[in-house]
C-alpha cells in the first residue's frame, strides 16, 4: 500500500510539474528546466537534452550535480556546442532515429551487435563515469521526434549508481509527454519572434538570429550573476531569466521603422542620421504599448532603455513614457534629460552591455571585429560611465559562460 502511495504522489508530482512547465515561455529556459525536472523524477546525477533541428539533434543543455558541486557558488559547468546526425549509430540519434526509449545499465556493456555505441570521449576527457543510462524522445502531437532526452547515473540510497528500472522509465516517459506538449509551444513562441527579428533584417542586417540569440543568453547570464549578488530569490531569478531571454531578442525591432540609407551604410553616420537612428528606442518600445503580459512589459523597457548612459551623458532616449515615447522631463532646450544611474531600469543595463559586446566581437559592414583583449578593455573603460559598476563585475564573472553562447550562436555564413 505504501508503494501504491508513493507512485502516485510521483505521477501526482509530474502533473504539478507540468502545470509550472507551462508557465515557462522560452526554449532555452524550458529546456534548462526540463532537463533538471527529469532528473530529479529518478534521482539521476546527470543528464542531457538535444532539440532536432533537420536531420541533426543539436545539443541543448547538460547538468551533472557531481562536477558541479566541485564549483565556487554561482559558477556554471561550460559545455562546448555540437551536433549528432540522427542514425542508429549513436545512442541519442538511435531514439531521435526509433522514437523509442532505451533504457542502458551499463553504457560500457553495450553488446558488440548493437546498433548503437556508446562515446567514451567525454569520460575519458573529464574524468567522469556514465554508467546508467535512460534515453527518451520528445514527440509531437504528430509523433514526430523533436528532441532527445538522455537521463544519466540513478544515484542509489547508497549514494552509488544504479540502472533505470521499469518504474523509472514509466515515469520519465510521462513526464516527456508532458514536457514535449509544452515544448512544441515554446518552439512556436521562439519561431514568432526570430520571424520579427527576420522583418527587421530586411532593414538591418546586422539585426540577425545569430545575433539576438547571443544577446539574449549573455543577458540572462548576467542578469543571473547580478541577481545573485543582490540577494534576489531563486524564484524570482527563474520567472525574470524567462521573460528576459525573449525581450531581449527584440531589443533592436524599432530599427523596422528606420529608413534602408542610414541602417544599411557602409560608414559613419551624420549627426542628423544619427538623430534619426535614436529614434529606433522609442519605435521599438511603442510596439509594446498595449500590453496584456510580463513579457510586453519587459520588451518596452529593454527597447527603449538598452542606449541609455550609467552617467546620463550621451545616452537615449532619456526621461520619455515608456508607453507613448512623450518627453516627461526637458532641459532648456525642449530635449529630454537623460536617465542615469539607477533610474535606468536594470534589464536595460544589462542588455546594453550584451549588445555592446556582441556588436565590438562582430564584424559589421563599417568595422572589423576587434580582438577579445580589445572588447575587454572597452567594457572595462566604460565602467561607471556608459555601464553600471555591478553589471560590469556581473559580466566578467559570466565571461567562460558567454564565451560558450558565443560558440553556441555562431554568426551565419
């Protein structure tokens, strides 16, 4: 009867579960949390997630709690980007290529008939055991496969590793089914919005996928280092890591409304060029004036705040409504007084350090890319003056990580 009890307060805890993935709008931090969710359903060290993308299953996300308890606090475990073709050669392209679980107690005991083998690389490079190991598939509605999830090393009562049994993959395959509905949504959100961003580079191309998606996720990596610094719950961290992923993306949408002569020139602009490419601020939060969520809300104030100056000087567009773009506080001269400081909200702050990062790192049709020493020194130089002081410790605190999105999002060919 006890037993009966527990499994259904598993199957109890799956549903719950569910019910808080579906708050969860973002790919990327719905895979982050999917991935952790699952492990814990069967108590697993560690684990990957893979999302298809054409014949390929693109590598996502991995935890492993042994390696990272060996970390100071806040740090991340850094994993280098690839790709699997989908065949039955490896063990996550197996299920990708079957749709079916498997469920390995010994990935070194593979059969030498199998189908698939197991890469030892990995442990061999880091010095880490796989053992045990439960590989699912997300499917759609349709049943096709849109990712991979590859569960690794039930940890025991012991604290040693055991194999997956039948109850383990009852539950992670129902808890995959749950996971798969949620995630096929969050791919259509992510779709909508690299739509946006694709209108917006038919004006400007610096404005590419690539581009935002490395901007967002340093974003929320520094986002995530400040927030911790100021003793922000973990909670709350989660709920704005969401909303700030996409809203970043669209920090540059307004430059739709910029004319192709001043976006798209291959020199420095004119002063009334530049004043006029200011106005992509303003453009850009007015998309989100009327505003039915967290996210229209998070987008406005990153449009119209991510140019703003941690010292007032020189930034935009200033103390304008952040619904209308009205001038709320003028100087002499009719123009609006500049946001400084604190009075900056922080998701602007950050985003600006993101974005001027990324852009220093890229070539651009008026620019070579400048050199990482370079980049550095810039954002070092512009400490309490163009950046906040903490947003800036915030970033080289987060730097081996932002390296990694870098590789992650590499610019298109």
């Amino acid at each position: 009867m006890v037993m009966v009890m527990e499994k259904v307060q598993k199957l109890e805890e799956i549903i719950r579960l569910g019910a808080e993935l579906n708050s969860i709008h973002d790919v990327d931090i719905l895979l982050e949390r999917i991935l952790l969710e699952a492990r814990k359903c069967v108590d697993a060290d560690a684990g990957t997630i893979y999302i298809r993308e054409g014949d390929d299953l693109v590598f996502s996300h991995s935890q492993n709690d042994t390696k990272q308890e060996k970390l100071p606090p806040g740090d991340k475990l850094i994993y280098t980007g690839f790709k699997i073709p989908i065949n039955k050669s490896s063990i996550a392209g197996y299920v990708a290529e079957t749709g079916t679980i498997l469920n390995i107690e010994d990935t070194y005991k593979i059969p030498s008939d199998a189908d698939y083998s197991f890469g030892r690389k990995y442990d061999e490079r880091t010095n880490y055991l796989t053992q045990s190991m439960l590989t699912v598939p997300l499917l759609s509605e349709t049943k096709a496969v849109i990712g991979v999830l590859q569960i690794i090393n039930r940890m025991g009562p012991d604290g040693k590793i055991t194999g997956f049994d039948a109850e383990n993959e009852l539950f992670i395959n129902h808890f995959a089914s749950t996971a798969s509905m949620v995630l096929q949504r969050a791919l259509m959100t992510r779709a909508l919005l690299l739509r946006m961003i694709d209108m917006a580079r038919l004006r400007d191309p610096k404005e590419t996928g690539p581009h935002v998606n490395r901007v967002a996720a340093y974003a929320v990596e520094i986002y995530e280092r400040w927030a911790l610094s100021k003793g922000i719950s973990r909670d709350k961290i989660n709920e704005d890591r969401d909303v700030l992923r996409m809203a970043a993306m669209l920090h540059d949408v307004g430059k739709v409304g910029i004319s192709d002569t001043i976006l798209k020139k291959p020199a420095k602009l004119t002063e009334e060029e530049f004043n006029i490419m200011k106005t992509h601020t303003n453009i850009g939060g007015q998309l989100f004036q009327e505003r039915h969520s967290k996210f229209d809300e998070i987008a406005a104030i990153v449009a119209f705040t991510h140019h703003e100056n941690w010292n007032g000087m020189g930034g935009y567009p200033g103390e304008v409504d952040m619904n209308t773009g009205e001038i709320l506080k003028a100087d002499s001269q009719g123009n609006p007084l500049a946001k400084k400081g604190e009075n900056i909200p922080i998701f602007g702050r950050i985003c600006a350090i993101a974005d001027v990062y990324d852009a220093l790192s890229c070539k651009r049709v008026y620019k070579e890319a400048w050199s990482e020493e370079d980049v550095l020194k810039e954002i070092e130089k512009e400490r309490g003056k163009k950046f906040d002081p903490d947003v800036v410790d915030a970033f080289f605190k987060s730097l081996d990580m932002i390296k990694s999105i870098a590789t992650k999002y590499p610019n298109e060919d």
